[in-house]
C-alpha cells in the first residue's frame, strides 16, 4: 500500500477517499434512527393483568422522510409472513389483526411520534403468548426491536389443612395445596406467632407438606403458607392446635370389655326367648293332654268294663315328649288320673232296701254325673 502511494499518489487518495466515504455512510445511517428501549427481552406477565411493550426512540435531523410505527407478532416459521397487529402513520392509528386482540391493544403515548412507540395489553390471555416486534422507520433511518411475551396463570389461593392426629406427642402434617398456577409452584410455610417453625418440622417446597414430629403443646399457633411462580403467589392460613395424649391401650381394652359385655347381653335374650318358647309350648300340651283326658258321655248302656278299657287306652295313647324335664310331670299327671280313674270305677255300695223289698243293684257315678 506504501509502495503504490508513492509511485502513484492519485489512485491511493481516490481510494482513501471511497473508505472514508462508506464509513460515513454507514455511521449515518446507524446514528439517523435508534430504539432505546432498555430491559429484558423476554416478560412474564399473569393472565387477566395489564402488559407493557417498551419501544422508544430517537430521530435524527438527517431522516427527513415520514414517520412509519409497526407492530407486528413474528411468525415461528421463518417462511411464513408476520402478523401486522398495530401501525401509525401520518399521525394516525391503524389496528390490524383480531378484533378481541385490537380491543385490548394500543399505544401508551398519545402521539408516537414524539418518540415513545411504547404498546399495552390489557386483560392478557394466554394465547397472547408470542414475540412482538417494534420497527420505527423514518428515511432514511430505520431501527427495531424484538421482545418476547410469555402469559402465565398465576397461583391460586391454597387450602390449608392439618392431615393426622393433633395428640401430643404424635406426628402431624400441614398440608397446603394450590389448584392453579404455572409450574414450577413453589411453597413456603411460615409461623406467624411463637416464634420460628419447630425444631422437628420438615417442610417440602414441592409439595406443600409440612411434617412436625413429636408435637406438643409448644408448637401450637398460627402458621401460613405462601405460594408462588415467575408471575404471582397467594397464601393461606390455619391455627395448629394440641390435644392431651390419649391411652390406646385403655381404649381398645375398653372397646373389648364393651364387646364382650354386648355378647353376654345378646345371649342372655337369646336364652329368655327359648325358655319363654318352650313355656309356651309346655303350657299348649298339658292343654291337650288335659282334653284328650276328659272322658266324653258314656251311654247307660255301656258297661263298666267297657269304660274302664276306654279309658285306659286314652291313657296309653299319650304322645312321647322329645324335652325331658317334661317326663316327670306327664308321669305324676298320668298316675294320679288313674288312681281317679279307678276310686270312679271301684263298686259301691249296693242299695238293697227299696220298696217291695226286692234287691236292686246300681252303679256309681263319675265326675261329670253319668253313670259307670
């Protein structure tokens, strides 16, 4: 390059001044227009709340042409086209897109034009989810930028509950569930009053659960649970509580003593019911027994004999009796019905003095005044 600039000075300062001219160029151009929104490239944002897209920038007196703002939603595919969703040009908005997102869409500045291309989305959905981009034109310059927009669903109010027996001296749990928010949910339990968390709790950030062993009476109170995401957390509360130790061993003898107690009981029915059964039975036969007994009315005809055999068959034709304390008393029954039987049957004393002299012999009478 030396070498040339001294043989032939006019070529070396005709290409200097090419250089300087394309530095110029392109530092005109870089300068002419810039973006100087500053933050994150990606936000997080809950569902239903209200998002800021930062877009501010800076002319310079070089970009004479008009003023050009467009937002657009880029497309993933690289081969498909951008969404255009909001523009402004020539001191006017225009709103492209859907119409549920072009209601809920706008600048934050009432005239753009004086550098803040700033946009807000209110009541944000989780299909707002995507990569907006700002692109600010005014030639010759021309500048944008991109940032990410996540919609998340923040956490919802836990419940609180105590899980175990609250007995001193036993080990209980402090549960605290949320049913909504974006994962990863994070959970934190707290003791508002007494001091710090137990000595023996073990809590689980993943779960919610919190252990403590060995309860006692010290460990009572309040304790609250906070859970939380990248985009909000809610809390809960409950009062833990102490009970007095309980005998397990005395209650479950107690349980079985009451157990045995129900059984002798549910016996003890079961036998007054057989022995009130078999009363009733007993008294039934001994009815029959006492009407197959009675002798029906003997004809005067019929001879002593002849009653005497009658009844002594209806004697021998007693039904057997299958329960044995009966065998005692149908015997006693049977022998004093025959020595009856046989004071009605024994011969009286003949009446031999009737009038004519002629003797004349008559039978006794049984019970019921017939003639045997």
């Amino acid at each position: 390059m030396d070498v040339l600039c001294w043989r032939k000075p006019g070529v070396c300062f005709r290409k200097l001044l090419m250089v300087l001219s394309a530095i110029y160029l392109s530092t005109d151009m870089t300068v002419a227009m810039k973006v100087t929104s500053i933050g994150p490239q990606t936000v997080r944002k809950a569902r239903g709340e209200t998002v800021v897209l930062g877009c501010t920038f800076i002319a310079d007196d070089a970009d004479r042409g008009e003023l050009d703002i467009e937002w657009s939603i880029m497309s993933p595919d690289t081969t498909q086209k951008d969404e255009l969703i909001l523009g402004f040009s020539g001191g006017e908005v225009f709103h492209y897109g859907s119409q549920d997102l072009s209601k809920r869409l706008s600048f934050t500045a009432k005239n753009p034009a004086l550098g803040d291309a700033s946009i807000s989305i209110t009541d944000l959905k989780l299909g707002d989810t995507a990569t907006y981009q700002c692109k600010v034109k005014k030639t010759p310059g021309i500048d944008t930028r991109k940032v990410t927009l996540v919609a998340e669903v923040r956490p919802s109010v836990p419940r609180c509950s105590v899980q175990g027996s609250q007995d001193e001296g036993s080990s209980v749990s402090l549960s605290c569930k949320s049913d909504e928010g974006m994962i990863p949910l994070t959970y934190k339990w707290e003791r508002q009053s007494g001091g710090g968390l137990p000595p023996t709790a073990i809590q689980n950030p993943g779960t919610g659960i919190l252990l403590i062993q060995n309860h006692t009476k010290s460990f009572s109170g309040s304790y609250r649970c906070t859970v939380r995401n990248a985009v909000g957390e809610e809390q809960c509360v409950l009062s833990l509580g102490v009970s007095p130790s309980v005998n397990k061993a005395g209650m479950i003898a107690g349980a079985v003593i009451g157990a045995l107690l129900l059984l002798l009981l549910l016996l003890l029915l079961i036998w007054l019911l057989i022995c009130c059964c078999n009363k009733r039975r007993y008294e039934k036969e001994v009815a029959n027994e006492i009407r197959e007994d009675v002798a029906s009315p003997i004809s005067r005809s019929v001879t002593p004999n002849a009653s005497v055999h009658s009844s002594f068959r209806s004697i021998l034709g007693y039904r057997s009796h299958h329960i044995t304390g009966y065998h005692y008393q149908r015997a006693n029954h049977s022998v004093i019905y025959k020595e009856q039987l046989m004071d009605i049957h024994k011969p009286s004393n003949y009446n031999l003095t009737i009038p004519g002299g002629a003797p004349v012999m008559t039978f006794a009478q049984n019970r019921e005044g017939y003639s045997v």
